[in-house]
C-alpha cells in the first residue's frame, strides 16, 4: 500500500467519522452501554441473540427500533440511559443487536469495511466510545509512576516539610507516603480517585464537603464527628427505611474493659452504639453476649475483627484511641514509670 | 462532528495524562465502598457505594439488617436483577423512598479496572482488610 492509498483511506475515514466509523462501532457501544439489560433480558429487554423475542419488533421495522432506542420504550429509558451517546452510536448498536439476533442490521455494511478503515487511519475509531474506559484502565494499571511536578506546588505548599524542591524521584520516599495531607481530605468524586471523571453521572454527585461543612468536625475518618452529628440533630437518619419517625431502641449500658498496660481502660457505651444499630449487628456473631468470653485485641481490630468490622472501615478510625480508651485506671502503677 | 472527535480524543488522552502524573493512592472518602464483582465483566463500570452519604440519611442498621447487606466488603451478592426485583438497594433504589435503578450512572461511576474494596484504615486511605 503506497502512500497515497493510505492518504486516500484515511481522508475516506476522517470523512466517514461522522457515520461510518461509528456504526462500525455497534459492538463496542452495545457492550459499553446496552449489555446490562439487552446482555441478559432484564427488565422486559429482548435479549440479544433472542431471535424470537426480536422477530416481531424486526418486523416492526428499523426506523421503529431506532426510534425506541433513541426515545426510550417502556423500562428502556432514552438512550439507554446515557445521553451522552450520538444519535448514530445508538444506532449501530441497534443494528448490531438486530443483525445478532436473526435480522438484518442497516450497519452491516460499514461493519464489513470497518477492519480497513481501522488499518489506515486508527485515530476516529479511538475516538470513540472503546477508548473511554481504555485511558484510565491504563493509568490504574501502571503501579505509581514518578508522582507529578503539576500538582506539586499547591500540596507543597500544604505540607511545609516538603517545602524544598525535591527530585520527582525522591517523592517515593516521601514522609508519610499514604498520610493524606489536609488538602487532599473530603475531595468532590471527580478527584477522589476511584470515580471516573468521565462518567456523566459522577458530575451529579455529590461532594462530601458540601454535606459535611455544617457537621461536627473530628480529626478522623471522614472527618466528621457522626455521633455529636446525631446528637445535636444536625442529621436525622431514618431508622426504618420508609417511616421518618421511627426511633430507635436505645440500650443505655456501658461497659467497662480493663486492658492491660498503661493504657485507660475501655468503656463500651451501648447508647451510641444502639443509636445506629441493631443488636443482631454485633450480637452474637461479632461479640459473644456474655462477660468475658470476648477476647479483643487491638492487634484483631486492625486485622478488620471485633471492633474493626466498623472501625477503621466506616466508624471512626483506631487513630482516636481516647474515645475508646477512655477512663482512667483507678490505681496508679508504680516502680517502673518513674 | 469532526472537531467535536478530535476535542472527545485530546480531553481523553489529557486525562490519562493526568491520571498518569497524578496517580492517587486513595483519595476516596473514607468509608467508600468499590464494587467490581461483575460490573465490568458485563460491560458497566464498577459501582461506587458512598457510606457517608447514606449514613447522614439511614442508620447503619435499616441497610445491615432489614436490607440484609453483610458487613464485608465483596461479601454481598447483588446482581442488577435483584435490584429491579426490590432487593438490596432496590428495597430503597425504586423510584419511591430513593431514585430508581435507572440512573446506571450515578451508581456505576467507578474507573474502570479497581477493584472490590473498601476505603477506609484509618487516615492511611490504604485498602480495608475485609
């Protein structure tokens, strides 16, 4: 294939990208957005592949099917439910899954070029819609690259150690690698680095600053201080799903832990405890209801055990050991300490 | 259209860029829960289960008891059908007490190729053990 050939494909390519390229895509576009419901038949969707369950709406005629695609039909909603789809992606896969499933799809014949086009010009096809989970899956893929210069001087400025102008390199060896700086607590979804940016939906969310600046603030986990939230009702958690006024029933029992070494002994309080929870949560599969047949460590907490099936996960973390660790012991050793 | 490729094309390639440089560890909220168990094995992103939103509006206990999630991350069988069907988030998820499962999207908001786990241990935004 001489230059000019490729030229001419490519020009052919870039002309089609519009239509032609896109209805080559029917296969991805469906896998991407139809198969959740056309993959398996769910909701009253014809499965694809299901050749009689699309005999009769083939019948009915492309310009019907396009129409229901693009519209939205009974539980199907416009699109498929992402509008973010072109008018022509959507009708690729229509005609993917018609030519799937016993009919003849329109797209067949773009479908047929579609390999050619792909060898001379690779670009419009990476536009769409395939490339979309492809770029990040590489980036999560790819364990920790040197840490950016861009970001850098704002967090840098954050962090005072950090102050000097270090080597991209030497941020592997940074102090408190994993410690999240102030600046980086409680980021809207779009940073947070496990919701994908360029999904429509997580644009709607919404960021946990916006609900937790009128919360009672505390230093760990979310940064909120869930009990005084719910004390001083600046939050009312429904305890039963459908029904806004039903209280809980509250247990007001504290018990005392005595634990070993200098530490102060641990006071459970089943009252806070109570407020969120049902007895069956903890009882008797985490925590034997009886007195001392629950042996507790901190070293079972953080392995994510007893205690640590919540905190450390969504209770507040073990880095707030006062609030379990909180009353003085009675006796004070004496000897080694002084 | 063909600006409008050529603008989808550099936005994507400037966003693995900077997936690239920036490269978080976590910055997930604390008490984030990643749900990949089949997402993307069918076609969908994985879902992304904020605990700290559901919390300031349910106690812990209307979804680890009535709803009947077990508290493990990865140890919950939910498909998509169950939850047209009513169960799990679908007991809520129904278009009455909360939006309906129609709105893909703002569940399956993940990025693509994490996997099933929970963002909590403490401030470390390490992985939770279970």
């Amino acid at each position: 294939m001489n230059r000019r050939t490729i030229g001419l494909i490519a020009a052919g390519a870039l002309g089609l990208a519009g239509g032609g390229a896109a209805l080559a895509d029917g296969k991805t576009v469906f896998e991407t957005n139809c198969v959740a419901c056309h993959g398996s038949g769910v909701a009253g969707a014809p499965k694809m592949g299901d050749a009689a369950a699309w005999a009769p709406r083939i019948k009915a005629g492309q310009a019907a099917l396009y129409e229901s695609a693009l519209k939205g039909k009974k539980g199907m909603p416009a699109k498929g439910g992402n509008p973010a789809i072109s008018d022509a992606d959507v009708k690729a896969a229509v005609d993917y899954m018609v030519a799937q499933s016993g009919g003849k799809g329109g797209g067949d014949k773009a479908a047929e070029k579609a390999p050619e086009k792909a060898a001379g010009k690779p670009a419009p096809k990476e536009a769409a819609v395939p490339a979309k989970p492809a770029a990040p899956e590489k980036a999560a893929e790819t364990p920790k690259p040197a840490p950016a210069p861009a970001p850098a001087p704002t967090q840098v400025a954050a962090a005072k150690p950090a102050a000097a102008p270090i080597s991209p390199a030497a941020e592997v060896n940074a102090f408190n690698r994993l410690l999240k700086p102030a600046g980086k607590r409680n980021l809207p979804p779009t940073q947070d680095g496990i919701h994908d940016p360029a999904n429509d939906g997580t644009q709607l969310l919404q960021p946990p600053m916006e609900a937790f600046k009128i919360l009672p603030r505390s230093p760990g986990g979310n940064g909120v201080n869930w009990v005084q939230a719910l004390e001083s009702n600046k939050i009312a958690p429904r305890y039963d799903k459908a029904d806004p006024n039903a209280a809980p029933v509250v247990m007001d029992l504290n018990i005392v832990r005595e634990v070993k070494g200098s530490m102060p002994d641990v006071v459970y309080p089943h009252k806070q405890h109570t407020e969120w929870l049902d007895c069956s949560n903890c009882h008797p599969a985490i925590f034997v209801p009886q007195k001392g047949a629950n042996q507790i460590s901190m070293a079972a907490i953080l392995l994510g055990q007893k205690c640590g099936v919540c905190h450390g996960k969504v209770a507040f973390p073990v880095s707030e050991c006062r609030l379990c660790h909180s009353k003085k012991k009675d006796t004070i050793t004496t000897g080694a300490a002084k | 259209m063909k600006p409008c490729r050529g603008a989808v094309a550099g936005a994507i390639v400037l966003l693995a860029v900077l997936q690239f440089l920036a490269s978080p560890p976590a910055r997930a909220e604390y008490g984030d829960v990643l749900i990949n168990k089949r997402s993307e094995k069918e076609g969908m992103r994985p879902v992304v289960f904020p605990h700290w939103f559901h919390r300031i509006r349910f106690r812990c206990k209307v979804c680890h008891n009535e709803l009947g999630f077990k508290m493990r991350a990865g140890g919950n069988d939910v498909l998509m059908v169950d939850i047209i069907e009513g169960k799990f988030c679908g007991m809520c998820h129904n278009g009455q007490i909360a939006w309906s499962p129609e709105n893909c999207d703002l569940c399956h908001s993940g990025k693509p190729g994490l996997q099933t786990k929970i963002f909590g241990s403490h401030q470390t935004g390490g992985p939770g053990r279970w």
